[in-house]
C-alpha cells in the first residue's frame, strides 16, 4: 500500500492532491541524501578480500535490469570453468537466516529466507555458490572463507561502500522518464546520475525503450568517459511453466492477464502488451511482493472474472507461487540479454581485469 502511493506521488504531473504531498517528501530527500553522505564517510576503509570481487548495481531503487546481468555474467564465468561465489542481502525475505550453499541445495529452501532474487537465481545457476547476509561485507568473508569459489559477485552492491571491489558495474535503464530522476523519495534515485563517476563498467539496459538512445550514452559518456560502455536489450525468449517452455507467438491469439511485482513495472506491461492478442488486465504489485492465500485467490478470480486465457507474471514472481492452481495456464516470461557491442568483448575485459585469464591460463582457476 505505502509503494503504491509513493508511485502515484512521483508519478503525478500537473497540479493535483498528489503534487501537494510530493512537497513532503522533497523534504525527505534531503534527509534520506545526509544519511546516505554519512554512510559514505562510516565506510572509508572497505574490507579487502583474497579474491577478485565484481559489483552489478544501480544509481537507481527498483529494477534495472541488475538480476539478469548478475545471471548473465555468472553463466559466463561458470561456462569458462570458473567457480562463483554470488553475495546478497536477500532483499525482501521475511526469515533472516544467513547461509552459505551451493545453488542446488538453495532451490529447496524456504523463498522466505532466500529472498525471491536469490531463488531466482540458484535455479539459473545451480553449480553457483550463495551466501546471503543483512551484511553483505559478512556474506563475502563467509563465502571467500569457503575456499570453494574463484570470484565472487555482489548483487546490488554499487552502493555497499564497507567492501572493496575489483569492478563496479552499473546497469542504468533507459526506460526511466527523465522527471522521475530525483533523489529518493522525491524521486528514484538513490544516487546522483553522476554517481556513475565510480563505475568501470556502465550498461544501458532497456535499450529499446529509450527516447533517444545515442543521446543518453553521449550524455553518460560525457559524465564518466574513462569507464566502458554497453547497451543492452532484454529479449522475451519463451515462456515457461511447469515442465513446459512455449514460443512467445503463442500469445498473438490469447487474452493475457499480467500480474507481477518489479520494478520497471510499466516496461513489462509494454512488452506484454506488444505480444498479446489482448491485453485483459496488467496488474502492479510492489516490488518483491509477497503472496498469501489471499492475493493468490484474488489474482485468480479477476482472472476467471475476465475469462483471461492466460497468465502471464515474470520468474522472480513465478519462484514465489508454490503450486497453486490459478485454474488456467500461467506462464513467465523467460529473457535473454543482447549486449552491444557484444558480450565476448565484455567479458574479455571482466576476465581481464579479474585475473580470471590467466589464472585459467595457468591451470589455476580450478
């Protein structure tokens, strides 16, 4: 309920009741900006590992795109016989129990103490290593301690300052209205655009829902020149349930109903909406929304309500369903990333500048 307001607020334009309230939390961004300027001078002397570490974050709350760079990235690496070790905080579980586990065993973990992303995850890459911890500075430690892994990944950690990394690399959406880039609340960002000043690495994901794409990579460029660029696209692939994978063209001649808690949520609906024969009802929840019997059952009747053919809602949402029987199909929608200029010429430069290369190289790695 608070997130859904909060996005009316941001959202609104004009003059209206919501514009009135938005004053007040103008008021809290320059709060919310000190607490976080005071968290940067708390953490000056980040923890060293033994081991190369790679951030995937943001500048901005909510999704861009950081969970399928992280998935990316790892398949990669695991591809290239090196091992990876994945840290998160497990943003959005309700049982906080830290772990340390191998991608197979957390699949059959409770999602309420792995965290949706997490769940996510490990069934994407069941040879990784996970370690989950409120402190993900501690989760690293843990898992470099393990000796089982050649590098470790921290998820949404480009603002976890306590924790020195080898790259940072920053996903940033295209697809985010300008007028939306504010300081939190008042707006989404956690950090000024020029934050990306830290950034090795920068990709520009969403490619396609930008205005003008060369325009805003010349103005990232213009911020930060020294770091690497990319754009990416997340394509639409397939869409999986239970035992089954079908081709997108599948629903060209369906009725869709959308439910799914992200937050890029009005992208999804886009893309949705441009593979379906109908579009029943798109329906935003928050972002790492929790399902009960209640919104299950809910989601279920406006379904029959509509005589929707289809659901459809994304993998973060389907790991948190268990089994329940929404009483037709129900799909999520499978994505592969296309980077430019390619992802060889990424993960060249990320091998590189891990020492992962010559460390296969030398037989080590393994």
């Amino acid at each position: 309920m608070v997130e859904e307001i909060w996005k009316k607020i941001i959202r609104s334009q004009g003059f209206s009741f919501w514009r009135v309230v938005a004053f007040f939390l103008w008021l809290a961004s320059f709060f919310y900006r000190f607490l976080f300027f005071m968290k940067k001078i708390a953490s000056r002397k980040p923890v060293k590992l033994n081991i190369p570490v790679l951030s995937v974050g943001n500048i901005t709350v909510g999704g861009s795109g950081k969970t399928p760079m992280v998935a990316f990235i790892s398949r990669f690496l695991l591809n290239e016989e090196i091992r990876v070790g994945i840290v998160s905080s497990g943003y959005g579980r309700t049982k906080k129990i830290a772990f340390v586990k191998p991608g197979y065993k957390v699949q059959k973990m409770d999602v309420h103490v792995t965290g949706d992303e997490v769940m996510l995850l490990a069934h994407e890459l069941p040879e990784a290593y996970f370690a989950v911890h409120e402190s993900k500075t501690e989760a690293a430690m843990k898992l470099a301690e393990t000796n089982k892994v050649d590098v470790i990944i921290i998820d949404d950690g480009y603002q976890h300052f306590k924790l020195e990394r080898d790259i940072n690399l920053v996903t940033y959406d295209a697809g985010v209205k300008k007028r939306l880039l504010k300081s939190f609340p008042y707006g989404i960002l956690r950090e000024p655009v020029s934050a990306i000043r830290r950034a090795d690495v920068v990709v520009v994901t969403r490619s396609r829902f930008a205005k003008d794409l060369n325009l805003l990579m010349k103005r990232l460029q213009k911020i930060h020149p020294k770091a690497d660029y990319y754009n990416a696209a997340f394509s639409i692939t397939s869409l999986v349930s239970q035992g089954q994978s079908m081709p997108v063209k599948y629903l060209e001649d369906k009725s869709v109903f959308l439910f799914a808690g992200v937050g890029n949520f009005q992208v999804l609906k886009k893309q949705v909406f441009a593979l379906s024969g109908d579009l029943d009802y798109a329906w935003e929840l928050s972002d790492h929304q929790q399902y009960n019997q209640t919104l299950l059952d809910e989601i279920k009747a406006m379904a029959e309500e509509l005589d929707s053919d289809v659901i459809v809602t994304t993998s973060k949402d389907w790991v948190k369903l268990g089994n329940f029987d929404f009483g037709r199909e129900i799909y999520y929608l499978d994505l592969s990333v296309d980077l430019n200029p390619g992802e060889e010429k990424l993960m060249e430069s990320i091998m590189a500048r891990l020492g992962l290369k010559n460390r296969r190289d030398d037989g080590t790695a393994v």
